[in-house]
C-alpha cells in the first residue's frame, strides 16, 4: 500500500473512530438528569438543589485554572477559554491580581494548565503553532502569579472528543461542576466571578458556543428540543438577569439552538 493511500484510510478511521466517540458521548448526555430535566422545560431555580452533591460541589476551594474545554480537568476548575488568551492588556491584568489574590487565600499554589489540540489558541494564532502560543501563555501566566505550570496532553484528557451540553458562566469562584458528576458534561467559564466584564464575555461565550454546536463538538445533534444550554451560577438575581440578558444578545445568531437558565447559588457554606 503506498504512503497516501495509508494515510487516508488513517484519516477516515479516525473521523469514524471520532464520530462514534461523539454518538456515545450524546447518548451518555441524553442520560443526565439535569438535561433530562431542563430538555422537559424545567427551569434550575430552586431545583438544582435537589441534585445530589450540589452543597457539596458549590462549596469547594477551586484551585486550579484549565481552559474552559470540557476534555481538560486537572482539579478543582476555574476555567477561561485559553487560559485567558482571548484577553486583551487590561482584561489580563484584572485577571493576574485575581490569581494572586486567590493563591494568597487558598495558602498554596494554583495549577494553571495549558493543552494540546486548544480551540481557543487555533482561534487566535491560526497555524501549526497555535498550541505553543497556547502553552506559552498559561505558563507566562503561572509565572507572572507566583502559581505552577502545567502541560496537559490528550492522553490525559477526561473525553477524547468535545462532549460539551452546557457552557456554565460560573460567577461564585467556588462552584466546583467539572467534578460533579451530576453535572451535564461542560464549558466553564470562570470570567464573571474573575470579573472581566462584558466585553471579555461578547468574544468569549461566542468562541466556545461556537465550538459545541461545530462538527468538532456535538454539532448537529443540537436542535429545538436539544439544545445547548447556558448555565448561569449567579450570585444574586442582579447578577443573573444582567448575565441572562448579555448571552441572548451576544448569542442570537445562534438561533434557538441554545438556551439560557441559571440559578442563585446559595450562600457559601463554611466548616
Ligand atoms: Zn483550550
């Protein structure tokens, strides 16, 4: 067999081997009680509480930054698409006194991870050297704030392929959903409790959402009746009109193809 030859049959068991890996990731998601139930019209206020271990999971001391990626979960997550790297200058800065400020509180070192394959880093140095940029930033990051680097590689990856339902727009910098199993399998981005501002969130949300609903996610098995929903993890009801407002604008293109709920997290919960 010649060389080309091979390296197509490569590429085609790959793109089967990837699509059956996206069936059974749906079919998985389809199981999830919280989809179940927003999918049935349910509304999260007041209910997703019920959920077993969402005290739990709502009170917890987040300790590391991933991207937002749903494959990538190196401990208790905060994530950014990036790593941050679709902030500009001033964005960065609120975000590296946000990240010594948490160390400090946390009495140790945070993980900041940079991966392979990075949507995020594609999307703002597109070329074969997007996920340098991609390491180079995390690590940049890490280091500007006194916290610890981390490479991760796709052999460490939770899925092997985007299996993203949700994008969870996490506003309480305590709310630990990549752990929680419970939890439809999800984007996180952390930049309402790292407060970014709006701005930060127009280039952000379109960027992931983009992702979910392409052939590299679940795609075209999002519709009407399935869709992919944004989460919001609001401090106060302020907090979540505002962000429920600002993701129907930024994401209408979309279509109705992805919903928006949130919730009011209750008050923290100490030892
Ligand atoms: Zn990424």
């Amino acid at each position: 067999m010649n060389l080309e030859k091979e390296l197509t049959m490569k590429t085609h068991d790959h793109h089967h081997d990837q699509t059956e890996q996206l069936n059974a990731a749906w079919e998985k998601s389809q199981q999830n009680e919280i989809i179940e139930y927003l999918n049935a019209g349910g509304k999260l206020a007041g209910q997703i509480e019920k959920v077993p271990g969402f005290t739990e999971a709502l009170n917890r001391q987040l300790d590391t930054l991933d991207c937002s990626d749903g494959r990538v979960v190196s401990g208790a997550k905060m994530g950014l698409a990036g790593e941050g790297i679709v902030a500009d200058e001033k964005e960065k800065e609120i975000l590296a006194a946000e990240l010594i400020r948490r160390r400090e509180e946390l009495g140790r070192k945070l993980t900041i991870t940079g991966h392979e394959g990075c949507g995020a880093a594609a999307l703002m140095h597109p070329g074969p050297d997007s996920d340098k940029y991609g390491y180079q930033g995390a690590e940049q990051l890490a280091t500007q704030t006194g916290n610890e680097y981390l490479a991760v590689s796709h052999a460490e990856f939770k899925s092997p392929v985007h299996n993203e339902r949700a994008l969870l727009l996490e506003c309480t910098g305590r709310f630990d959903a990549a752990n929680w199993e419970n939890f439809p399998p999800q984007f996180i981005s952390s930049a309402p409790a790292f407060k970014l501002g709006d701005a930060y969130l127009k280039k952000e949300m379109p960027a992931l959402t983009g992702i979910a609903l392409s052939d590299h996610g679940l795609g075209a098995r999002f519709t009407v009746e399935n869709p992919f929903y944004i989460i919001i993890s609001a401090n106060d009801q302020t907090e979540l009109d505002h962000l429920t407002s600002l993701a129907e604008e930024t994401l209408k293109d979309f279509g109705n193809r992805v919903k928006i709920d949130g919730f009011i997290a209750p008050a923290e919960k100490k030892d």
